[in-house]
C-alpha cells in the first residue's frame, strides 16, 4: 500500500464523522524536508467544522492515533508529520517485490478496456524523422504503461500513403525517375525526385497540373498510377521495418491514409446530412467559427478528399472497430490545429466519444540548433543515427568491460535505448537539440547510466549467490536505505500518473532517481559486510534491479545483466 493511502487509513479512524479516506488523501501534504516525516495532514480544513485552532485539534487527533504503521507521529504547529515504521514499511516493499518480481506496479484498472494509439505514421517515399521516432518511442512507451494498467492497446500505423503529394511524386518519375536506381535506394532517390520536381514547379506550374491529373487517376484506380504508388510504398515500408526492428517496435495495425479510400464517402454523406457542410470558394467545408477554428476541408473544389477527411473516417472506423475507451494520436505539437478541427467536428457530428480523443503533442528536435525539414532537405537519417549510437555504445563498452560476451548485442540494446531514453526523459512538450555525444554516456542522467547501476547491482547479487526467500523477514532501518525503499514503494503510484498524465517522462525520471539514490546508498553502506543486516541488504539491491528492470522495460528500453 502506498504511504499516503496508509496515513489516510488510520486517519479516517479518528476522522470517520468529517471525512472520507479519499477526502483525507487528497489533503496529504510531502514534507519539504526529510526532517519532517514521510507524510504530513494539515488539519486547517477542520476548523470551521470542529471550532477550534488548528494547532488544537492537531494535538487532539494525535493523542487518539495509535498505529504500529509509524515509528512516531510529530505535532507542528497545524500538521500532523507522520514518520512511517521503517521496520515493517521496508519489510512489506521489499516481499511484496520479491514475490510479484516483473508484474510490481501492474494493476487491473484497464481490464476490458481498449486503447487505440496512433503513433510513428511516417510518410511513404520521405525519410523517417526525428519527428516520427518521437512519435514512435513515446506511443510505444504509453502502450507499454496503459497494458502495465490492464488496458489492451491498439498500436495503429497511419501511414501518411494518400494525398497530392503521391501525384508529384508519380509525375517525376515519368519525367526523371531510374527504376534501378530507385531500387536501389528507394527512400534516398524518391526523395530527390520530389525535392526536385517541388523546386521545379515554383517556377512551372503546369508541373502542379500534371501532378493533379496523377493524383485524380490514382484516386480513381488507374492501374498506372495505382502500380507506381504500390511500388513506392511497398519499398518504403522495407526501410521503416529495418527502423522498427532496431527499436523493437511493432504494430497491430499499418492501416494508413490510404486505407480509408473507400470510407470517405460515408463521412461526407453523414456530414451532409447533418446539415454541417457549405461551400467556400468551390471547396466543400465545415464551419468551425464557434470553436475559434479555421474551417476543416473536407474536399477541394476538384473532389478530392484532405488529410482531415481521411482523419474522419479513420476515427469513425476505430471507434466502430474498437470500441475504445480513449483514442490517442501521438503526432508534433505543430499539428495541435489539426486534431482540434478533428475534434470539433466530431463534436458537431453529435458522436459522445469525441471527448475519448486526445492528442498527444510533443516537441520539436532541433540538430545543432537548426530545425530538420524533409523539403529543405535538412534531415537527419534515423537509421544512420543508431547505427552511430550502437557504435559508441561498443567503443564504451570495450573499454569498461573487454570480456563481455556478446558485446554487440549489448551495445544495441545500450546504444539505442540510449537514444530512446533521452528521447523520453523530458517533458513530452519540451523542444531539444539532439546530440549524440550527450547521449550516448554511462554519467548524468541518461539510458546508459540506468542500464550500469542495474547491471552493477546483479553483479552484486551474483557475487553474493543472493536467492531472494519471501520466507525471510528481510527489514532496514537507516536512513540511506528508508530513500531507496520509498522510491520502490511508490512505483506503482508513478505508472498509474505517468498514464495520468500520458507522460512517460515521468517513469524516466523514476528510474534516473532510484539509481542516483541507490548509487548514494551503494556508496555509504558496504553492502558485502557480514552482519546480520547483510541478507536483508541484498534483498533491497535484488529490488532495485527488478524496479530499473521495469521502469526501462516500460520506456522500450532493455536491461543487459551485464556490461
Ligand atoms: N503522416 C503524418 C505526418 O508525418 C502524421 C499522421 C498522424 N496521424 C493522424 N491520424 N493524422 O505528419
């Protein structure tokens, strides 16, 4: 049980005629000093009620607690400073860990419950960005924490494989394009094709009509066209997997833009019929005015469907599929305007589950102060990256530790977990510059520093041949030791904010503090010294390992025994 909901409990033994338990939780109060407890009540909400002084009826509820819960309970002033029993605190984290090992922190809140996420979405016949491993690393992160919470998640790839753009693409290849030279650097070369002909046509617009007429027969089935963009996509996603496999990534779905081809049409008879359609300058739109919104387009004058059209089919097609409890779209802070107009027209459709739909934003990754553009041709080839990474992650690897067997393997999962870990550990909205040389270090507050102090406390265990007993009354009392447990204790209290908050910073931030504390811990007591604490001591190394273990495994982060 976690401290809070404990001191809430035997709260509410005394305060059963004022207040529920919940009541009380919500008013605990973390101490801003160690000196002062472990939790803390101020009793002010009771004044009114009670007519007395605070300080009165601190000292009053005090007298009637008697718990063997806490080691002592201190009046200040207003507060109540509750100091929990280390003895039986220590002890039940540490069983509790030990017999639950890789499930500590689950719990069956979600059970029945479907979460659909959107995530990584890259585009066909463009490079795979920064941008979209965000999207990749963070949905896969939210996935892991949601299922850790009983949920059954839906991991959707929208493929951006649809739009305007395929009709540039087709109409450059006629004109420029080598089959050979394609195959054999598929994204690379189409590219270039479509960096080309986008110059080309600021200056020649008949360029623009012939990508309209490309695109309209691609929509309409043309064998042609539907062949060439089939092609495109199919050598595109070889690369993507190639990403995938390397983040051990993966997907219950690739239904992209594309997919929704045969839907669209249903969402603008339903739109239609709802009376939300008028027509602005030949296009077809729904006004958002009343939301403070631009309006969606929802087809151009020519027919043809947009982005947001798609995006409305595909929310329809969900919600009828999965029937989800909430709907998550893990796509750039820049894209903010689009899934508010998705939203709202949702809304103006009168569906209820509009409000299960949430964007996920996240911020922009700049390199060496720069913003990437696919256009500009200012991007940075992820693949390339963690190849670089792995790389670095060997070179460190040898020199800390040449025997190791296995090493490449190992600076894989050191290499780019660390890419995925400093990824993850800021606030999802924070904008960062990516530099691989801060990365990729075994110091500060990084993947690889996690990964170390883990294997670092095996190598501990192994040394001592420690074997867990939940038979034995493993308990700690100092107050190193007190740091370290409470961090373990509050694990699953940080999942359940982390998916609060749709925040997997917030178990990355867990995880960089329980090994700064455990480090401290590991530095001020010798663990390995015979005494009568010594067993008790390797259970709580053997519960710091499994929590590291977890908070990573959460992150899409592994955790080599050794390195
Ligand atoms: N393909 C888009 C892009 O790269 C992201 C798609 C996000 N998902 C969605 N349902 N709109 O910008």
């Amino acid at each position: 049980m976690n401290e809070r909901t404990l001191v809430a409990q035997n709260l509410f033994q005394v305060l059963s005629a004022y207040l529920a338990t919940n009541e009380i939780e919500q008013l605990l109060e973390k101490p801003k000093s160690k000196d002062h407890g472990d939790v803390a009540f101020p009793t002010f909400i009771l004044a009114k009620t009670l007519r007395k002084a605070p300080q009165v009826i601190a000292k009053e509820i005090a007298e009637q607690l008697s718990s063997d819960d806490f080691e002592k309970i201190e009046v200040a002033g207003p507060y109540l400073n509750f100091f929990l029993n280390k003895t039986k605190v220590s002890h039940e984290v540490l069983t509790q860990i030990i017999e639950e090992k890789d499930t500590y922190g689950s719990a069956t809140t979600g059970a029945g419950e479907n979460i659909v996420i959107d995530m990584s979405s890259p585009n066909i016949a463009k490079p795979f960005s920064m941008g979209h491993l965000r999207s990749t690393v963070i949905g896969n992160a939210l996935s892991n924490i949601a299922q850790k919470l009983g949920y059954q998640t839906v991991k959707i790839n929208h493929l951006g494989d649809w739009g305007t753009q395929f009709g540039m693409l087709i109409t450059a290849y006629k004109k420029w394009g080598n089959k050979a030279a394609i195959d054999a650097n598929p994204i690379n070369e189409l590219l270039a094709l479509y960096v080309k002909i986008n110059k080309l046509a600021k200056e020649d617009p008949s360029l623009k009509d012939e990508a309209r007429a490309w695109f309209k027969k691609l929509e309409d089935g043309d064998t042609e066209a539907l062949e060439l963009w089939n092609w495109f996509k199919t050598e595109s996603l070889k690369e993507f997997s190639r990403i995938y496999q390397l983040l051990s990534v993966d997907f219950n779905s690739y239904n992209g833009e594309a997919f929704y081809n045969d839907k669209m049409s249903e969402v603008v008879d339903l739109l239609a019929e709802k009376s939300l359609l008028t027509e602005s300058q030949g296009a077809t739109i729904v006004d958002l005015e009343q939301y403070d919104l631009l309006p969606a387009l929802i087809k151009k004058s020519d027919g043809a469907t947009l982005y947001i059209t798609r995006d409305l089919a595909a929310a329809l097609y969900r919600h009828r599929t999965y029937d989800f409890k909430k709907s998550l779209y893990v796509v750039g802070n820049e894209q903010a305007g689009h899934f508010k107009q998705l939203k709202a027209v949702l809304k103006e459709m009168d569906y209820d589950w509009a409000d299960q739909i949430t964007h996920v934003p996240f911020g922009l990754i700049t390199k060496d102060g720069k913003k990437l553009s696919t256009r500009e041709g200012n991007v940075v080839l992820l693949e390339e990256v963690l190849n670089e990474a792995d790389q670095r992650a060997l070179k460190l690897i040898s020199q800390k530790n040449p025997d190791l067997p296995n090493p490449e393997l190992t600076a894989h999962q050191v290499g780019t977990g660390a890419v995925i870990f400093h990824d993850l550990k800021n606030d999802r909205l924070n904008n960062f510059d990516f530099n691989l040389d801060e990365v990729v270090q075994f110091e500060g507050e990084t993947g690889p520093y996690v990964q170390y102090t883990r294997a670092r406390s095996i190598s501990i265990l192994n040394k001592a041949n420690f074997k867990p007993d939940k038979a034995i009354n493993y308990h700690l009392e100092d107050a190193e030791s007190w740091e370290v447990i409470k961090l373990l204790q509050s694990f699953p209290e940080v999942v359940q904010r982390s998916f609060d908050k749709l925040e997997p910073s917030v178990i990355a931030k867990h995880a960089i503090q329980l090994a700064q504390i455990f480090n401290k811990y590991y530095a001020h007591v010798r663990i390995l010294d015979e005494n009568s604490e010594k067993e008790s001591r390797l259970a709580l190394v053997y519960a710091v390992q499994i929590v590291l273990k977890a908070d990573l495994a959460l992150l899409g982060v592994s955790s080599p025994d050794q390195m």
